[in-house]
C-alpha cells in the first residue's frame, strides 16, 4: 500500500506497466478503478483485514464483490476503498455494521443524485443551446424592407361620452 492510499505500482488497479498489465501492447485490458481484479486474498491484504471479514461483509451486503463464473469474489479498487471506510467507521467512529450499511447507501444514493443532475444540467445546457439557435434562425427570416415604428409621443387621450345626447 502506498503512503497516499492508493494501491501498490502507482498505475490504475495498482498494475505496473498501466492499463494494459504489462501485457503486449497488441492486447491492451482497460483497468479502472471499478475493474473486479483482486481475488480474497489479495484484497484482504489490501485493505488489511481478515478474508473471514470479506465473506462477512459480502454476506451482509457492506461490500458485494463481482463474481467469476465459478463463484470466486474479485475485488476491484473501489470495493477495496470501501473496505478500509467500513473498517474505520467501525473502528475509529464506533458505528454497527448495521449503521454502516445505511450511510453507504445514502452516499451511493448521493453519488447517484449527483450524476442525475450532471445530467440534466447537461441536457438544460443543450436545449439552452437549441432555444438559441431557433431564436436566431427566426431573427434571420425577418423581412429586411420592413421598418419598426417608433410612437411619437406619450400623449393621452381620455374619451368622455356626452350626457342627454341621443341619435
């Protein structure tokens, strides 16, 4: 583990030689930080704590793992990073797996929020930029020939019809 949290190799996944693995570069794998690579072990290791506490926390649905076709848990970097926050909310903030379940829930819901509004916000701007673009085409349809009036005055009229007055 590294002195800034990140994982070992200082690459993606902690992988040294980048994104592909150090593999040739004709088969190139792209890791992310949500790329299920660790098996138990390692990631136990990672995050320092017992596999036993892995299977646990899995089972109660604190940290769910992918799984391979032959049911194995891998862990990605993520799931690795949610491991250590469990474990230090447990340990250092005195709070029940139960009460750790539930803020990871809210921060997802949170983080699933922000990218709802990411979205609409984008999509806000876009039509923004549409609303624009027709307003400018109808602008440019103006007839040219034709002159706008300005008033020529504030004056004002008040019409009083005349009492006793019969047609």
């Amino acid at each position: 583990m590294r002195a800034d949290g990140g994982l070992p190799g200082g690459l993606p996944g902690g992988f040294p030689g980048g994104p592909s693995g150090g593999r040739s570069p004709g088969r190139r794998y792209e890791l992310s930080e949500i790329t299920p690579v660790y098996v138990i072990s390692v990631a136990a290791q990672l995050s320092g704590l017992h596999p036993q506490t892995l299977r646990q926390y899995d089972r109660l649905g604190l940290v769910s793992p992918d799984r391979t076709a032959g049911r194995g848990r891998r862990y990605s970097a993520r799931d690795i990073m949610q491991l250590r926050e469990v474990q230090r909310l447990s340990q250092e903030e005195g709070i029940n797996l139960a009460g750790i379940k539930r803020i990871l829930e809210l921060e997802n819901h949170v983080e699933a929020l922000r990218m709802r509004v990411a979205e609409l916000e984008a999509a806000a701007a876009e039509a923004g930029a549409v609303q624009a673009q027709r307003e400018a085409a109808v602008h440019a349809s103006y007839r040219r020939d034709l002159v706008r009036v300005q008033p020529q005055g504030t004056a004002l009229v008040v019409w009083r019809p005349k009492r006793g007055r019969q047609d």
